[in-house]
C-alpha cells in the first residue's frame, strides 16, 4: 500500500513537474510570437530618426553638430561603432560606453555642460524626451546584424572588465542581491519574464545584442544604461549616477562576454 501510494505520489509530481515546464515553454513561445509581430512596426523607428537628425544638426553654445565626433574609429564614423564599444579614449583618459562618450562629445564640441546633457536622461514615456537616448538608439541601429567585438587589448580596458566582473557578483543592499542573483543560473524567470544567464555566451549575447529596445509598457526607448541603472534601483542599490564608471565597467563586463554574438538591436522588450 505504501509503495503504491509513493508510486501515485511520483507519479502525480512527475506529471506537474512536466505541466509547469510545458506551460513555461507555452509562455515563453507566446512572448517571443509576441515580439516577433511587433518587429515589423517597432516604435524605435521614431526615435532612431529623432537621433540621426540630432546627430546633424548645429546647437549648444558653440553652435556645432556631433558630426566630428569620434566614437572610436574616427571622427563622424558611425557605423559599426556600437560593436566596439566600450573601448579606452586617449582624449579623456577613459575607458566610456556609448553613453558617456556622447555626454563628452556635447560638452567638448557643442559647448553644453554637464549638467545640460544629463538633466534628461530618460524620457518618462510621455512629453519629457531624452535626446541621449535618441542619438544613442540611432548609433546602435547603423550597427545593426554586425558581430560584438569590444577590444580588451589597452591596460584600461582590461581593468574595467575586471571591476565590471566583481561588481556582477558583488552582493549588498538590503536584499543581499546581486546581478549573478538573478543572471548566473538557466531556466530562472521573474513573473512572465525569462532571465538569461550572463555567465555563458550564449547569454551575455542574448541579452546585451538586444539592446537598446523599446519597452511596450512604458512607451520609450530604453537603452544599456537604463536597462543597468534599473537593475541597481531593483537591487535597491544607491541611484547610479548616469555614465558613471560602474555602469561602464558593468557594460564592459557584459559586452566582452557577449563578443562574437549578433547585435540585433533597437528590439521590442515587454
């Protein structure tokens, strides 16, 4: 009787077991169906205009466009640049993501200050629009079916992939969480949401080639430095200011791993 029992008992968790695994593929075919309709009419089409136009036309102080900017591999070359970003610049001394190597691009040439460019970050979806996240949507879509291949080869660029690894599995806040929390395992998800695991390649190029993308529910464009300062404020980490070396050393950590992937992005996230 007991052995039949515990048979029943096996048997019945067996079959939930492969249930819930069946409802978690089901769940995440429908996203990916979901994603794959909205392609076609991706809303960050709107922003990638808005970026090339800014990218182009004469403002700030010195009354001058970005068109001189060098984003690594000369001035007012754009394509390809995002592949090999971020890289160490002689000029400022840095190792610098796409992002702040815009912000160093408006303040040197375009006569802006700091606080100017980094008042509006992100837009809120609404009337408040971020012209950082508009350049840097259109920088990233003239790269668009190339392959990541971030250099490691500077001292500097060694070292920001080194910090950007500790600070991944760095665990502190009042959760004790940290990246490798949610992104160092297979098969995790939070509500609807699959969370891929950075630790492997196949991940990391997953994950970091698919941005920036749209988000449906928050009507904006989101790029690599929000997708990580929200991963701060979740971890209820202290605010990260924008650009700042720990997020550029996270994005390095991140897009050396991911190297040799596709960069898929602008995409559509939920």
């Amino acid at each position: 009787m007991i052995r039949h029992t515990c048979a029943v008992l096996l048997a019945a968790g067996v079959a939930l077991a492969t249930t819930e695994g069946l409802a978690q593929d089901s769940t995440t075919e429908g996203i990916a169906k979901y994603r794959d309709m909205l392609e076609d009419d991706n809303p960050a089409e709107l922003w990638q205009l808005r970026g090339a136009e800014l990218w182009k036309t004469k403002r700030g102080p010195k009354d001058a466009s970005l068109e001189g900017c060098d984003l690594g591999l000369g001035r007012g070359v754009v394509k390809g640049v995002y592949t090999q970003l971020p890289r160490y610049f002689a000029d400022t001394g840095k190792v610098q993501d796409l992002e702040s190597r815009l912000v160093s691009c408006m303040v040197t040439q375009q006569g802006f200050s700091l606080e100017e460019v980094t008042k509006q970050p992100f837009g809120n979806g609404s009337e408040e629009k971020s012209d950082l996240e508009a350049l840097a949507v259109w920088i990233v879509s003239e790269s668009r079916g190339m392959k990541l291949k971030v250099p490691t080869a500077h001292p500097k660029e060694k070292e920001a992939y080194e910090i950007g690894k500790q600070i991944f599995s760095y665990r502190a806040g009042p959760h004790d969480f940290a990246c490798a929390t949610c992104h160092s395992q297979e098969g995790r998800r939070i509500r609807l949401q699959e969370l891929p695991n950075l630790t492997t390649a196949e991940g990391a190029r997953k994950a970091f080639g698919a941005w920036p993308a749209y988000r449906v529910s928050q009507g904006e464009v989101r790029t690599m430095q929000h997708r990580l300062y929200d991963c701060f404020r979740q971890q209820r980490f202290p605010e990260p200011r924008y650009g700042s070396d720990v997020i550029t050393a996270l994005t390095m950590y991140l897009a050396v791993s991911a190297n040799g992937g596709e960069l898929l992005a602008p995409t559509i996230k939920r």
